[in-house]
C-alpha cells in the first residue's frame, strides 16, 4: 500500500478551456484516494464535471488562455498563498507545463516541481525541434520537412507525396476561431501553400509530414515519470484500440501492452534529453518499417494516465507526489492488458466492460473507465447532462447549416459556409480538446 506525505497537497494547473478533460479527473481522485488535499486551477472549473469530485478540495480560477507569463506567474503565486503551504504543482496541459517550464526559478519558493532543464519542455513539445531531436538522436519519426516559401511548399508536397499531414510547430499558439487546425491532412500543394501564407497568423512555422496510414495496432503511447535520478518510474506502454474521432485523436480505448523494444526506445530518448517529470509520447508503427515512429512529446500527463495504475497502486501522478515529497517509490508492478475506457467517447465498450469485468474487487486491475467510479458517482452523473447538451448543440448547429444551404442560391454564401463551418469545428475542438495535431499523421 503507498503511503503518500498527505500534509502536501497538490495543485493541478489547466490553461485550456476543456469541461471534458477525464485527465484532470483521474489525477483528482489519484491522489485524493491517498488522502492528499487537491486543488485545482482550471479555466472552466465553474462548469466542469471535475468540479463535482468528493475528491476535490478547492477550485482556482486559472490563467485565461493566451496569458502571459506575468500574468501566469502571479495567478498561481496567488493560488499558493490561499493553499497557504508548498504545493506539488502539475500541469495538465501543454501551455500549463511551457509556463511552469519557463517559470521554474521563480516558482520554486511556492511550489515543489521536478529539476527540469531550462527551456526542454518547450523543445520537445515544439513539433519542428522535436523532429531535429529525432533525426539527431536517431529515433524514428516521420520524414518532416519545414518550407520558408510558397514555393518550397508545393516542392515539399511533391517530394513527400499525397496526402500529407500539415502541422504548426507550436499547436498551443493557433488563435482560437480562426479557422486554423493545429493539425491537418493536406490533399493538393495548393491547400498547402494557402496554409503556409497564414503562419503569421497561426505564429509558428508550418511543418509539413510524411502520412503514414492508420490501421489496427497501429497507434502506441507510452507513458511514465522520470524521478529525481533520472529513472522513469510508473507508466508504461498501451495500444490505442479506439480514438475520438475515429482514427485521428485521443484514446477513447486503450490497452496496456508491454513492448520491450518500445520501452528502451523511450528510456534511451529520455536519458539522452535529461528530461525529468512526467512525459507521454505518442507513436504510430510505420506499416513498411514496422518501427514505431515518434508523433509527440508531451510534457505533462496524458489523459489516459490512469491506464498504467499498476498492481501496487502506483501511476504517473502519484509518483510524481511521491519523489517530490522524498519517499520511496515502490518496483512496478506490471498489469498487462489492463483497459481504460471514457465512457462519452466510446460507450459501448464501456457498457461492455461494466457487464464482464466481473466484481468491483477484481475489476479495478483489469479495467478503468474514465468517468464512472463507485465511490465518486456524481463526476459521471454531471458528464453524462453535460454531454447530451453539448451534443445535441451541435446537432442542431448541423440542422440549421443544413437548412441555410438548402434555402441559399447556389454560389452566392458558399465561402461564408466555409467560414463558418471551420469557426463552428474550431469551437467543437476546443470544448472537447480532442488532440488533433497527433491525429491525421498515425
């Protein structure tokens, strides 16, 4: 049994707008269960499913997205006054963990956070860098290439060939309803060089990828937490079963699957960089390689943390609470095949879960669901309202641009449609924070 040092509570940091975030859910009731007092600094605290946890402590208004660091620092300096000790501080998203990772020196006094070198978690999450990274390293990843002109743009396309996944090297810096996609797959050089004229306004550099098809088995991820020494503890490598879209975002299922060729890839990565704290990788096997080619590198805690919960109740989050507080963190315990489930995404796996995992006692070490928990109903109960309003929104945001294009002449709006189609699927993503920029490249 652990026993973590429960006079340190926790603050769990989350910039991004995402009512839906079961990530920040898991990590609440994680550490929770072990008797640590968890805070948690959210844009949409106010109207998140989270907010309902009976493993809750209190709730922080967060930084609003596109704050500056001044403006992030002095939130959670704030934060850390009213939580009125040094608390383990953990990002659970990527404009969450490059603030903390620029902020590191400063917070020190008020927070307890891994040693991380200064300016890494921007580099590795950073797509152009991260490609450098691999293709020094000697780490598989697909054949990226970064244009600086229209022209080299369409010479790209051709080279990689159709179709081929665009990407902006820094996701966190695409505006809100502009349009702009942190990811997309791209069929002809012209839609490519159009979305090369809006780097300026998407405010990194667009990086253009080799597409490798998605199939079964296909998509990999690889968790875990790198302690004070530089040993990743916790965590361990699944296979994504189902995503949310289809194909082309998070796990919606997945199952934990040891792969002893993965895992030393990871660690040499890990080792090499000096990076320290908790990561989540994402992969796809390269179908004429069979080699596991690296897609992200997230900084932070992936939202299907919960699946590498191991046999001695260790995951990501608590070792991260455990190493920060100075004790000992036990050996894995490895739980193959163990699944994780959310429920809004994929519910009929979780319906079949539910009637053949068996009894509750033996049913937490094969599976997980995202929302559901016997001794937590009410986050599920408030989801469950949540998402049939969010749904039914937007099929009625459907009906009615069904209905504007059947009555509209031919022709005349069809740009404005196209506008607005692209406003109205920027808003879906952000509600939801499907990830995209992992999805149209595995």
């Amino acid at each position: 049994m652990l026993t973590l040092d429960t006079r340190v509570p926790a603050v769990l940091l989350r910039i991004d707008r995402n009512p839906f975030h079961h990530g920040t859910l898991g990590a609440v009731r994680s550490l929770g269960r072990a008797g640590v007092e968890v805070h948690v600094a959210a844009a949409d605290s106010g109207r998140s499913p989270v907010g309902r946890s009976r493993y809750l402590h209190q709730t922080h208004a967060a930084p609003s997205p596109g704050a500056s660091l001044g403006e992030i620092s002095a939130e959670l300096r704030r934060i850390s006054r009213r939580v009125a000790r040094p608390a383990v501080l953990i990002p659970m998203d990527d404009a969450g963990a490059l603030a903390i990772g620029h902020l590191q020196q400063e917070l020190a006094d008020f927070y307890l956070l891994p040693d991380q070198a200064s300016g890494i978690a921007e580099r590795v999450a950073d797509k152009a860098t991260l490609a450098e990274m691999c293709e020094t390293l000697g780490i598989p990843h697909p054949v990226t290439l970064l244009p600086e002109s229209t022209a080299q743009t369409a010479v790209a396309v051709r080279q990689l060939g159709l179709p081929v996944v665009a990407k902006w090297s820094r996701p966190w810096l695409v505006p809100g309803g502009a349009g702009l996609r942190s990811t997309v797959l791209v069929r002809s050089a012209e839609e490519a060089q159009e979305l090369y004229r809006r780097s300026e306004e998407a405010g990194s550099r667009l990086l253009l990828q080799a597409f490798l098809p998605d199939g079964p088995g296909r998509d990999w991820f690889a968790h875990g937490y790198v302690d004070r020494t530089g040993v990743v503890r916790g965590g361990g490598s699944g296979r994504k079963h189902r995503s949310w879209p289809r194909s082309a975002g998070l796990t919606a299922v997945g199952r934990w699957t040891p792969d002893p060729g993965l895992k030393a890839g990871t660690e040499r990565l890990i080792g090499t960089l000096g990076y320290r704290g908790i990561f989540d990788l994402d992969f796809r096997v390269d179908s004429a390689t069979g080699e596991h080619c690296l897609l992200d590198f997230n900084p932070r805690p992936g939202a299907q943390f919960r699946l590498f919960a191991d046999g001695a109740d260790l995951d990501v989050v608590r070792a991260l609470h455990l190493d920060m507080t100075h004790r000992p963190l036990p050996s894995a315990a490895v739980l193959p095949g163990r699944a994780f489930v959310v429920e809004n995404y994929a519910p009929l796996t979780a319906l079949r879960t539910l009637l053949t995992t068996g009894p509750a006692a033996t049913a937490t070490h094969r599976r997980e669901l995202a929302w559901l928990a016997r001794d937590d109903l009410a986050p599920a109960l408030a989801m469950g309202v949540l998402w049939r309003r969010h749904v039914t929104r937007h099929l009625l945001d459907r009906l009615r641009r069904a209905v504007r294009r059947s009555t509209e002449p031919a022709g005349i709006c069809a740009e404005d449609t196209r506008i607005d189609d692209a406003r109205i699927d920027d808003t879906r993503i952000n509600d939801t924070r499907i990830n995209e920029e992992r999805a149209s490249s595995r």
